[in-house]
C-alpha cells in the first residue's frame, strides 16, 4: 500500500453483497493500521450542500478584522466563535500557524448534564445563513463520521453500534479555516505545522486544495490531494489510545504552496469528532495482545483529555 487510498463508503451502507460490506471493512481497517488516513467518497453529502457552506465561510472571513473580533471569546480555548490570526501553535513548535478559524459545537440543550463544558454556539449577525448552512454540514459530517465508526468497530471485533452512546452528546467541532494568502517568501511559519489531531476521527472537506501532507511510517511526507468529491478521514490521538496504536494518529500538515499559489486564500474545513465528554477513554481489551501489551495503564476522560491538549496547542 505505496499511497493512501480512497473508498466508497457505499460498499459499507448500500452493499451489493455481504462479501463487499466485509472487504470494505477489511480495506478500511488496513488504510487506518497503515496510514491512519483514508478518503471516503459516495458520501452522500451533495456537492451543492458543500458549496453552499464554504460560501458563507468565506463570507465571513472576508468581514473587517474588528467585526470578526466581536465573535472572539477571549479564555475560552476557541471553543465556540471565532479564532483569529497568529493564535493556535502546534504542538511543540516555534511559530503559530498561519490561519484564523470559527468553531462550531453541538446544540445541546442547556440544562444538559454537558452544559458546563459544551457551551452554547455563536452566529455572526451580518451573515443571517451562516447558522443554517454551518450546522447543516455538522449534522451532515456528523452521521457520516458514525458510518466510519461502525466499519472500524468491526474491524476491530466489537459491536456494529459500540461507538453510537458514546458519541451521540459528542463534543464535536466544525472549523472553518481560512488561510490568508502568504505575501513572503522567507517566513518560518506553515499553514498548519505538524501535528496530530485530538479526537477521535477527523472529517475534512475542502481538501481538494493542495497543500495537505501525511508523514509516514517511514518518515517521509506524502502529499494527498484528494478529488473533489472525496471527504478525507484521519485518526485522531482519542482512537489510537483507545485501540492501543491499532490505530495509528499519524502527523499531517498543511504546507505553503510555491511561488504566485502562496499568493491564494485556502479555505478548509474540518469536522472533528468527538466522544462525549464523560467517555472514559480507557484501552480496549480486544486491542492487548502479546506483541501489543496496553501501553495505557489509566483511563482519562475525554474532556480531560481533551483540556489537556487544548493547552499544549495555546488555545488554553
């Protein structure tokens, strides 16, 4: 397997014979163990459904600095709202990544025993359908991901349903990403730096646009550009410590593109998907063998978790 592949996700959901649910199960599984990345197409999600958000986005990014700072909670760890410029740091890195973004959670009710940590969205005002095409791809991204979790779940000999309760208040977020056109060519700082997402799973949109890298086990940096109608799916740190390494989250980022490309926006966006905060993220038994003994020995909730992370990136 010399490049990360892509699969249709219909084999899994619409399958022709019971043989093609299971080879996909077992296509699916190998990409993860390999690369934990894949793309997915025959998604579901309609194309106009996508453009029609990535309009709003862009809309919104295209406001006045000091309009988009209204919707910036400063202390909040960019949960909800908007996340300017020159803020979020990968993980050990010298240099903040050059990009601002806008976070979208899931609409709870407010008197939710999650409520103290999952708190209620923002919505810019001067966009009126930002609200209506932004949790419509979250809804959209979010039943997606849980088909990608059911195929893994088999793969790794649980319950088809194992991941459905403990997902379904799932502190997941939609990041809109805008990354501003570059206009130097000596500046240390990359679009993304290298880095390995929380969550459990990862669902980009947009990543079409060239500049997304994935190392691999042999170090090297493989570039994955994926066709327009393809939804990449990665691994997030959550998974790979709830499968003992089964699953490996493997370090991406996002490059500058050479010469007048620098000079464009690029525009992404992410769904990460989350367990619910109260998940106890403890290794499962099914991924302990011999020759992987649990590298894990406690359990750590998933806000815990998370909130431990969210400060190593400076968004605490």
């Amino acid at each position: 397997m010399n490049r990360i592949p892509t699969l249709d996700i219909r084999r899994f959901s619409q399958p022709s014979s019971a043989g093609d649910r299971d080879a996909f199960v077992a296509e699916l599984g190998a990409a993860y163990r390999e690369w934990g990345f894949a793309g997915i197409r025959g998604h579901g999600i309609p194309s106009g459904q996508i453009d029609a958000s990535y309009d709003v986005f862009k809309r919104f990014f295209d406001l006045p600095e000091a309009v988009k700072l209204k919707y910036h909670i400063a202390g909040s760890g960019g949960a909800r709202g908007y996340t300017p410029f020159g803020v979020e740091t990968a993980k050990d890195s010298k240099h903040f990544d050059l990009k601002e973004f806008w976070h979208v959670g899931r609409e709870i009710p407010r008197d939710s025993k999650y409520a103290d940590v999952m708190p209620p969205n923002l919505w810019p005002t001067e966009i009126p359908e930002f609200r209506e095409q932004a949790y419509g791809l979250y809804e959209s991204l979010d039943q997606l991901g849980s088909r990608v979790l059911s195929a893994l779940a088999l793969h790794i000999g649980l319950p088809e349903s194992y991941f459905a309760d403990k997902t379904n208040s799932g502190n997941s977020i939609l990041r809109p990403i805008h990354y501003p056109p570059i206009t130097s060519d000596d500046i240390p700082n990359e679009r993304a730096g290298a880095h390995e997402d929380i969550n459990l799973i990862t669902l980009l949109v947009g990543a079409s646009a060239e500049g997304l890298e994935v190392r691999s086990h042999k170090g090297e940096w493989v570039p994955f550009t994926a066709d327009a109608d393809t939804i990449v799916v990665n691994i997030g740190d959550m998974l790979q410590r709830l499968t003992n390494h089964v699953y490996p989250s493997t370090t991406h980022r996002v490059v500058n593109p050479p010469g007048e490309k620098a000079r464009q926006p690029r525009y992404s966006t992410p769904f990460f998907l989350h367990p619910n905060p109260d998940f106890l993220i403890d290794v499962l038994p099914s991924c302990v063998s011999a020759d992987n003994p649990s590298r894990y020995p406690e359990a750590i909730t998933a806000h815990g978790y998370l909130e431990e992370r969210l400060r190593e990136i400076k968004l605490k």
